[in-house]
C-alpha cells in the first residue's frame, strides 16, 4: 500500500462547511465563507509542504556540493603526484613494492539511510500521528520462552534479521560446497589410481 508522503489538507474545502443549528436563508454565505477559509487553509498548507520540499532539496544540494568538492581535492593531489612521477629517474625494486604500505580507502560509507534519524520531516510528522503500539512488553513477565511480546506485534529490525540469516545460509553453503569440492579434488587422484590398479 502507499504511503503518501505529503498530504495538502483539507482535502475536501465545501465539504461540512455549514453547521447544524444554521439558520436557513444564509446558507449560501455559510457554505462560501467556509469553503473560501478551507481554500485559505489549503493554500498555507501547500505552501509549507513546498517550505519542506525545497528545504529537502537544498539539504540534498549542499551535501552533493560537499562531496563533489571533496571528490575535486582527491583529484587534485592525484594530479600533482602524478606529475611528479618520472619512470625514467625513479627505478623501484620488487622488494621496496612489497615493503610499502597496501592502499588503505578513507572513504566513509553512508550507513542507516532509512532510519528514524533520517526520516523527512513530513513523514516523520505522519509517524507521530499513528497509534503506538499495544503495552504487549508487560507480559513478558508471564512468558516462558524469554521472548519479547511486543516483538510479535511490531519489530522495526524484522527485515534486517531475515537479511542476516539469509546471509549466514548463503555464506554457510558456500563453505560446506567449497568442502566438498576440496575433498572430491584430494578423492580423484585416489580413483585414477583404483582403476589402473584395477585394470592390470
């Protein structure tokens, strides 16, 4: 199902804008000032999602300004070490190759990009508006297998869980076929020798 994002409210701006004990003949001006003071209330609500939008985008511009420049700096030391190099002066030796330091990134992935920390703002505001979850933790008194109750009902780390056990199983498959493939690779020199020993 999705989940919109931002919601322009009041989505209906005519709609129950006459209240029950009004008087008859002045409907129509109850009716128009009502859906005029909605339309008002859309528009100031427009206008703050788009106050959010472009803050989003600004907030995304400095911090794609911020990695370009950095990318150009890396790219400027390069360039002058690279000039710097001369094949013909410079000879190194395979031992002073193996001596030296392996290359060591600095880069600093990004991690938790989906996290309540980085949530936007609009999103953020709809979370807070749902229901909190059922008090299910104070039963965990009665439980008698340790586990946490609340978790049946709601667990915000369930698919980070079926990532790592998938994981695990792939990882463990591959070690238990590299297994075989070891011992069928030391069990074929017995087999050729078997059957010319067989054959004599």
């Amino acid at each position: 199902m999705p989940l919109p994002k931002r919601l322009v409210e009041p989505v209906h701006v005519a709609r129950g804008t006459i209240p029950e004990d009004f008087p008859l003949p002045s409907e129509l001006e109850a009716a128009t000032n009502g859906t005029l003071a909605n339309t008002i209330r859309q528009l100031s609500s427009l206008s703050r999602h788009a106050e959010d939008l472009f803050g989003e985008l600004a907030r995304e511009a400095h911090g794609l300004s911020d990695r370009a420049n950095s990318l150009q700096a890396r790219i400027d030391r390069l360039a002058v070490k690279v000039t710097q190099l001369d094949s013909n002066v410079e000879e190194v030796s395979l031992q002073d190759i193996h001596m030296r330091k392996a290359f060591k990134s600095s880069v600093v992935f990004d991690q938790q990009v989906v996290s309540r920390d980085t949530m936007p703002t609009a999103m953020l505001e709809t979370y807070h508006q749902c229901d909190t979850p059922p008090p299910l933790d104070k039963l965990n008194v009665y439980r008698e297998d340790g586990k946490d109750g609340l978790k049946f009902y709601t667990d915000p780390n369930y698919f980070f869980d079926l990532w790592s056990q998938e994981m695990l199983k792939d990882t463990e498959k591959k070690l238990h076929d590299r297994g075989k493939k070891s011992e069928s690779e030391y069990a074929e020199p017995f087999r050729e020798a078997s059957r010319w020993f067989g054959s004599l």
